[in-house]
C-alpha cells in the first residue's frame, strides 16, 4: 500500500489550482512544494514511528486531530468549506511535534526547492494534513493498533526513498528510514515521549554531534599548528608557491584560518566580496572546483564538502554577504530530469550552508539543468565541465 498515491490521488487540478489561490503561489511552485513535502513529511513520520512509544504518540496526534477528520477527501470541497486554515494549523502543530527544532531547516529547503519562500510553512501545514487525513482514514478501515499503524509506516520505505529530495538528508537520517528500531511487542505509554521530536534519534545525533566538534577541535588546533608555522597575521592572506599548485592561507575576520588553492572558488569569492569597485550583478558567477555528487543523484559526496565548509565560513565572516547556488547539467538526457537533478543539487548545498549555521535568508537556490553551457557538450571533457555548481553573490 502505497500512502504516497493515495496522497496524492487527492490533488486534484482543482485542489491544486485552490491551493494556488488561497496561498496566492504560482500552480507549478505548489506542484513543486508538495512534491518535495509530501515525502518529507512522510520519511518524520517513519523516524518517528521508529519506535512504538514514537509510533504511539503520532497515533495519538492522528486520532485527535479534528481537521484531519473532518476532512472528507475532496479537497477542493474543504477549501470552499473553509477548511483551509485549520488544516493548516492543525498541520503545523504536528509537524512541529514530528520535526522538533529542525522543522525550520526542513520549511527552508522545501521553499528553496520550490520556490515558495514566505508560505512554505502554510504549504507544509496542509500537506500534513492531507498525509494526516489518509492514514487516520486507513487507521480506521483497517482497525490498526500503535503496532500496526508502525508496521505500516515502515512499509513505504522505498516509496519514499525513491521521490524523497535529496536535501532531508541533512535533516533525516535516509538510509534508516524503514527500519524499525524498537520492540513490537513494547508497550505504548501515552505521554511519556510527547513533545521530544523523531524518537529514536537522539542518540545518532548526540554521537555525531560530538565527532563533529571532536573533529572540529583537531581541524582548529591543526591550523592554528599551521598558522602559528606560517607565521600569518591576524586578517591576513598568504600564499605559499612551495609546491605544484600555489596555496593560500586566509586568516578570516572571525578568527578561522582557511587554506586553498589559489585557482579555487573560495580565492575568487573573496576576491570578489572584497573588492568594492566589483559591483553585484547577474553575470558573475563562481565555480566549485571539487564538489562531487553520488552517481545520478543530488548527495554530496562525502569526500567533497570542504569547499562547502569554507564557503560557510566565508559567508559567516562576511555576513552582509547573500549568494544564490546555481546546479547545471550537461545535455545527456531529458531535459525536464536534468532541470530537477540541476535543482535538487543546488537546494542540497543550500541545505548544507543552513546546517552549518548560515541563516536560509542569505541563500537561493535555481537549478538551470543544461542552460548556460560553458564547454562543448561534444566532448567528455565539455561535459564534465557543465556540470557544475556555481554560486553568485545577490547583496555584498
């Protein structure tokens, strides 16, 4: 049973075009919007029900949320009821209880995806409960208790991994979604895990909360190890030419010293960041050398995210700067397929600058797919170069 078709089964050209109207959004912006939230909101709800206490108290949210259940299944007939703005509270309310504090990140991705900044949140609140809806629905034709509903949770993980933006996963952790991770046989304690946020997960992030500062710690003590070498003065830059490709360390005005070539996109934006007779314009735009994806897919590369570490730190020491992230494609394939990757590769960067601390208010993101080629497209070579993320900066 897929929960996702049966979602979406509901959008109708009407309800969409009502959606459209009540949040005053470009139809094609809402078809984006819920593209991207529908399975977000869904892969919360699967971490959630990760366990039976978490599986629990989302029952209980489902259960006791009246505009869910008023809601009859046409949605085009809620809206002219009036139902829409109770639908949307209501859906922000568990939306909160299901994504905590990173329910913020998740509001600014999907505005970032599709292009609906101010009522991302609105968009959300009633896709959540349009999801709401269909599962207490099923939860009552099917008679489910807390176990079952978890079971039926965990079922739509490929669903869900297969349309789910790429960026959730600096919110979520994607490859457990669908395993669940406690006791079937437990017993539900109602109120005991209220208000705490994806159960399941707290442990996952405090380790890896603490190996990001650990590994902080020894980044910082190794360059300043460095700096200390190099002897750089505070706010100062140097390069060293000692070796194949000339290097720069850059001493940051918050006190982070930074290192990379001197052909790299981090020179060539503080560059331009610095330089006041540089004014912003629309034609200016700044290549990542070495950011890699996995294979046909938006996930940054592991081994590739130091250029976004330094383009966050660089918009942290210089936070009159605003940028919007460009994602291009070569002509391999459809056109519409290259356009979605281009975006959803671009609004991932976005995502990772926002998990880094940099406010969503001084990010876009558009992906242009094979627009704007700089290479031949005839050619490896021209290819691999066109595909690309590049960044321009929209306010110095």
């Amino acid at each position: 049973m897929d929960i996702l078709q049966l979602v979406k089964g509901q959008l109708t050209t009407a309800a969409i075009s009502r959606i459209s109207d009540f949040l005053e959004e470009d139809t094609a912006d809402i078809i984006s919007g819920l593209s991207a939230g529908l399975p977000a909101i869904l892969a919360g709800f699967m971490r959630k029900a990760s366990t039976i206490q978490g599986a629990g108290d989302l029952l209980t949210l489902i259960n006791n949320d009246t505009h869910s259940k008023e809601f009859g299944g046409d949605l085009a007939e809620s809206f002219r009821n009036g139902q829409a703005a109770g639908m949307i509270s209501s859906g922000g309310k568990i939306l909160r209880s299901v994504f905590g504090d990173k329910l913020g990140m998740l509001e600014d991705l999907i505005g970032n995806i599709s292009g609906i900044k101010a009522n991302s949140s609105a968009l959300l609140g009633l896709a959540t409960s349009l999801l709401t809806g269909v599962l207490g629905k099923k939860v009552k034709e099917e008679g489910l208790g807390v176990s079952g509903f978890a079971s039926l949770l965990m079922k739509q993980k490929e669903a869900v991994k297969e349309v789910l933006p790429a960026g959730i996963g600096s919110i979520l952790s994607v490859d457990s979604l669908g395993n669940f991770a406690g006791d079937m046989n437990a017993k539900y304690v109602p109120g005991k895990g209220e208000g705490k946020g994806i159960p399941g997960g707290l442990l996952p992030w405090l380790l890896l909360a603490l190996l990001i500062l650990g590994g902080l710690y020894f980044w910082k003590s190794c360059q300043n190890k460095a700096s200390e070498v190099a002897t750089v003065a505070e706010d100062s830059t140097e390069t060293l030419s000692d070796s194949a490709e000339a290097m720069i360390l850059k001493t940051l005005s918050t006190g982070v010293h930074l290192s990379f070539p001197e052909q790299s996109i981090e020179n060539e934006l503080i560059s331009f960041i610095e330089n006041k007779e540089k004014p912003v314009d629309k034609e200016t735009w700044f290549n990542f050398r070495k950011l890699t994806f996995e294979s046909g897919s938006a996930v940054i590369d592991s081994s590739s995210e130091k250029e976004v570490d330094n383009i966050a730190e660089i918009l942290k020491a210089y936070p009159q700067v605003s940028i919007k992230v460009g994602g291009y494609t070569d002509n391999t394939g459809s056109n519409e397929v290259n356009t979605r990757l281009s975006a959803e590769r671009a609004a991932n960067v976005v995502a990772e600058l926002i998990q880094r601390g940099i406010s969503s208010d001084r990010l876009e993101s558009e992906g242009y797919g094979p627009l704007h080629p700089v290479a031949d497209n005839a050619t490896e070579e021209g290819r691999n170069q066109n595909r690309r993320i590049a960044v321009r900066v929209t306010a110095k």
